[in-house]
C-alpha cells in the first residue's frame, strides 16, 4: 500500500512539472522588440531585428546616405537570393564607441549549426554607424547582415 502511495505521488509529480514546462514554453513572450533610435546602438539593433524579420524596408530605412547605396531592390534581393544569410545566427549588442559623427559598436554574433551535436558558437564583430543630419545610420555591418559590395570601401576598424 506504501509503495501503491508513493509511486502515484512521483507520478503525479511528473505530471505537474510537464505540465509547468509545456505551459512555461507556450506562454513565453518573445522579447524581440524594436529600441528607440536616437543612439548607435539602437539602430544597430532596429537594423538586425528588421532584417531577422525580414522586414526589408525598415531596414533598408537604417542605411546611410552613402557613395554607391544600394537601391531598395539591390538589398533586398541580396538576402532573397541567398547572398546574405542571417538564419541561425543570434546577436547581442554591445556598448558604443562614439567619435564626433561616427560610431563602432560592439556586436556579439552567435551561429547556431543544425546537427545536434554542435554547440553555438560566438565572435565579437563591428559595426559602424555615421550621424546623418542628426540620426544615426549604418554605414557597415557584420557579414551575415550585410553584402561589402554595396559600398565602394568596406569598414576598416
């Protein structure tokens, strides 16, 4: 009869705790919200989530007025057409280093392979920004973000 009792209470302290997981993980709130804009690292961070979105115009929106920019069409068909693939990566923003009307910022870039077996994997990357008439653009980003063949001289940190 002790025995009857206890295996029922581990069963059904199973089933409470599948019970929290499974309600744990179709109750969570993706935390991928759009920053406000007047700082380099929001921007960066508005630009990555607007292409993780794929939300072209918005992102295409954060690039700068520079020599040889890229018509909306030329960027967007970049990441239609496999030339840039943001897929399975994450990203962190880090702080910003600002001088006069540039900025680098810090970007913590993070793959992620499909086999089970490999684990993430991370790199510090740069991007810049420029001050165009008081708002911050980019200017350049990490490879999975950006095609260098939009402008004539890639960032050189």
């Amino acid at each position: 009869m002790k025995q009857d009792k206890f295996l029922t209470g581990i069963l059904v302290g199973i089933g409470v705790l599948v019970l929290l997981a499974l309600t744990l993980f179709f109750t969570r709130q993706d935390k991928r919200e759009y920053l406000v804009e007047d700082t380099p690292e929001g921007v960066a961070h508005n630009y990555a989530l607007a292409v993780f979105n794929k939300d072209y115009e918005k992102a295409y929106d954060y690039l700068a007025d520079l020599k040889n920019k890229p018509t909306y069409e030329e960027f967007r068909q970049s990441f239609l057409n496999g030339m840039i693939v943001p897929e399975n990566t994450g990203l962190d923003v880090g702080e910003a280093r600002i001088n006069g009307d540039e900025a680098v910022v810090e970007l913590i870039l993070y793959y992620s392979y499909s086999d089970p077996f490999s684990s993430r994997t991370g790199s510090v990357e740069q991007a810049l920004l420029v001050d165009q008439d008081g708002t911050w653009k980019v200017s350049s980003m990490p490879y999975v973000f950006w095609d260098y063949n939009w402008y004539q001289e890639p960032f050189q940190p």
